[in-house]
C-alpha cells in the first residue's frame, strides 16, 4: 500500500505547497509538476494491483480493485494534462481578467484539493470517507466556479453549492440507512460500513432497507452525476467557472459519482437478487440521455453546449451500467474512460476558442479554420471523436453498448439510435459555423498549447483501433467485478 499512501500525500502536499505559492508567477510550473507526481505514483498502484490483485490497507479504511485503479490512472493523468493547459491559459486569464494573488493562490490550491478529493473518493473502502469526499469535491468546485467573482459566477456557484448540497444530505442519508441495515448482520459496528464486508455479507442484509437506502443514493449522487432531473446545476457551473475546472469537473467528478453509484448497485443487487437497481439507472439513465439531446440544439454558449454533451454521455454509461451484463458493463467501463479523454480536450480547445474569440457565446465564433487552423481542427476532430464517429474509441463504446441493448432490451434500441442521432445533430449544428463560418473581425491572437488534446486524441484513436492487453484486463476484471460474471457467449 505504500503506493496508495505516496498518491495521497503527494495530492496533499502539492493542494498546501500551492496554498503557499499560487500566486508566484512558477506556481503553474510547480502544479505540472505535482500533477505528473500523482501519474507516476497511480502508475505504481496500478502496477501493484494488477500483480498482486485487490489491495487493502491496515485499517481497512482504503481498497484498491480492478474497478477504481483504472479511474484513479485516468484521474490523475487528465488532471496532469489540464495542469499543462492550465499553466498559460490562467496566466492569460489572470492579465485579462485582473485575477489578484490571493485568487490565484486559491484557484491552485483548490485545483489539487479536488484532485485529492476524488482520488480519496476513488480509494475509499468506507462509505462514510467516500461521501466526506464527495463534500469536498463539492465545496472546491464552488470556490473553482466564484473564481472570477462576476455575478453570473457567485450565482454558478450558490447554485451548485445549493443543489449539489441537497443531493449529498439525500446521500447521507442513504449512507445512515446501509449503516442501519448493515448493523443488523455485522457483529463489529466499526465494520458496518466498510464496502468490502458489506459486498461480503450482501446476501443478509434487509433488502427493503437497502432499496430505500439506494433511493436516496440514486438522488443524491444522481446530482452529481448530472442526471436529468438533478442536472440544472451543471450547466451554470461549466460556463461560469475557469475551463480547466471545467475539464477535470466533465472529464473525471462525474465519472466519480457515478461510480459511486455503481458500487452501491453491487451491494443492492447481491441483496435482493433482481435488477431493481438496474431498471432505476436505465429509466435515469434513458431519461438524461434524451433530454439532453434535445437541449443540446438549443444552446449559444460553447461551454454550455460540451456541458450537456457530459450530461449526454453520462446518461449513457448509467444506462448501460443499468442494463448490467459482460457486453453493456465492458462497454460502459471504456467509455467512461474515453468520454473523459474527449471531453476534457474539447473543453482545452473550447478555452482556448473563447480566447480568440473574447466571448463563448457561440455565434461570435467563427472561420476557426481560417484564423486558427491548429484550432479549428482540434474543435473539428474532436466533436468528431465525442459524436462517436469511427475509428475513435466511443464509436466501440457507444457501439458496445447498443449491441447489448439489442440482446437484452431490443425495443430500446431504435430510442437509443434516435437520442444519438439528435445529439449528432446538435453538436454539428453548432460547429459548422464555428469551424467554416465566415470569420468576424477583431479576433484576438493567442499563443495556444494543443499538447493535452494532441495526447488525448492519439489515445482515442489507440483506444478505437485496438485496445491495449493490460487495459482489456483491467476492464475484464472490472466487469468480472461488477456483474458476478464473464459470459463469452454475450461477445460473440
């Protein structure tokens, strides 16, 4: 475990080293290099874990399996390549927007803090550390979001502060009944929260109490997750606060809370024997998909349009996590993985965009391919990639998914083909003109860093063409994992 431990102290170190020195003008430096710290030592968990299986920790309190190390990777290298964009892009944003030093400090400072603060989430064998975790993710990206201090921002703000904090008391709340039910079963109390006994002894727990307990879950992390019709708050939040928050807020918190979730099912699911947990996230998850489709035809700003995207997708790896089996729960493991990849180097692009452009307001953006090539192309190529256009990876993944649909729930399927369908249409609605309008004057030269969404690109690419060994067993043991099971016969 001393992997585990060396992730967690370099996370914390790097959110009071830049508590110190955020406002130095190395501060960005020395983030980037906190970041690339925290990849090394993930790569050294993972490394373990795939030796040595599941990990566990003296007291218990932290576990480390096949499900989270993939994320805790994906965590701390997305948040490694939003340190490299963040390091120019917020020394801009602080000249242009006259960003003081006690900002700064606090927007780097809060950087990490969210970084450990999920990355705790992703590691916790405790139910309770994991919502304490979640809180905390919340309260650092209400102070990310103020960070500009207009008053559309405090307003972002207060609202994801409000109605993400109702979703975690319902959470809570959800968390005091698996306690409840779980002490009735596990003769050590201090155990009764504890994921791995209570994954142990599913099958004793009350299953009435555990239905209701997954209620309040499915509410409160549901908000989290952004899940129609707990989603209100994520929009504001996207458009208002700084985009690098923007990118590790779609790229990776969504993908916590929702495996949140999922972990939760696992226990629901050993406990009543049926797919009641199941058929919540497909209706959810269905839902959300859908509607988020459609608002997406509707937007003007261009980090509100990626936003809704995020609610898209998400819609779509809870559905897909709700149908359960190999085929639907592989697929959704990879396209949590490269959702976030896309999404996270959309929104570089897209701040970088609204950098040229002075604005995000979508019909100020134009001609990006005549003014900014590097730039078009990147918005080009990546919208491509997030519409699940081959050979990029969510074209395997949202393809993996509708080929299970198919087997399991085949009058869903022309639903799910209409929903990709509208939201195809949405994006492309939008980009065209961005990318060959014809380009407004006065737009404003910015040195660019494309790095991040080169490197994420390549890999979407790699993901699309073939998978690598070592990530297909991380996702074999995952579903394995998560379904009880490895039906060939589901792959064929």
């Amino acid at each position: 475990m001393t992997s585990l431990w060396l992730l967690l102290a370099i996370a914390l170190f790097g959110t009071a080293l830049l508590a110190l020195i955020g406002h130095l003008p190395y501060a960005g430096r020395v983030s980037v290099i906190i970041s690339a710290a925290k990849v090394a030592a993930s790569l050294w968990l993972a490394y373990g874990v795939l030796e040595h299986g599941p990990l566990l920790s003296a007291g218990k309190l932290f576990f480390v399996d096949a499900f989270n190390v993939y994320l805790i990777v994906l965590t701390t290298f997305v948040g490694f390549t939003t340190a490299i964009f963040s390091h120019r892009y917020m020394a801009h944003e602080a000249d242009v927007r006259g960003l003081g030093h006690r900002r700064m400090r606090l927007y780097h400072s809060m950087y990490h803090a969210f970084l450990f603060a999920m990355l705790a989430a992703l590691v916790a064998n405790n139910l309770g550390i994991l919502w304490v975790a979640m809180e905390g993710a919340t309260l650092a990206t209400v102070l990310l979001v103020s960070i500009y201090r207009t008053p559309e921002s405090v307003e972002a703000a207060w609202k994801y502060f409000v109605l993400c904090g109702v979703g975690i008391a319902q959470a809570l709340f959800g968390t005091v009944l698996l306690y409840f039910a779980a002490e009735q079963v596990i003769p050590n109390r201090d155990d009764a929260l504890l994921w791995t006994v209570l994954y142990a002894t599913a099958g004793s727990l009350d299953p009435t109490v555990l239905t209701l307990a997954f209620v309040f879950l499915l509410i409160g992390y549901g908000t989290k997750v952004g899940l129609v019709p707990l989603h209100n708050w994520l929009p504001d939040a996207h458009s208002e606060g700084p985009t690098p928050m923007s990118a590790i807020l779609s790229g990776l918190l969504l993908n916590v809370a929702l495996y949140a979730l999922v972990r939760v099912k696992m226990l629901v699911d050993g406990s009543l024997g049926t797919n009641l947990a199941g058929h919540l996230l497909m209706g959810f998850g269905l839902v959300s998909f859908m509607a988020a489709g459609l608002f997406l035809h509707r937007q003007r700003d261009i980090k509100r349009m990626f936003s809704y995207s995020s609610i898209e997708h998400m819609g779509l790896m809870t559905f897909a996590f709700g149908i359960g089996g190999t085929l639907a729960t592989f697929g959704a493991l990879l396209h949590m993985t490269v959702h976030s990849l896309a999404k996270s180097a959309l929104f570089v692009t897209a701040g970088h965009v609204s950098q040229v452009a002075g604005t995000q307001r979508i019909e100020r953006i134009r001609g990006l391919i005549r003014t900014q090539p590097a730039l078009g192309w990147s918005l080009l190529i990546g919208t491509v990639a997030l519409a699940g256009f081959p050979p990029f990876g969510l074209f395997a993944s949202e393809f993996l998914v509708l080929t299970a649909t198919i087997n399991s729930w085949p009058w869903l399927a022309l639903p799910l083909l209409v929903g990709l369908s509208i939201a195809f249409a949405g994006l492309f609605r939008h980009l065209q003109p961005m990318v060959y309008g014809e380009p407004p004057p006065g737009q404003t030269p910015v040195r660019v860093n494309l790095l991040p969404v080169l490197a994420h690109m390549v890999l979407l690419l790699w993901l699309g063409l073939a998978m690598p060994g070592f990530l297909a067993d991380w996702f074999k043991q995952a579903t394995v994992l998560i379904t009880g099971s490895w039906d060939t016969d589901e792959l064929l």
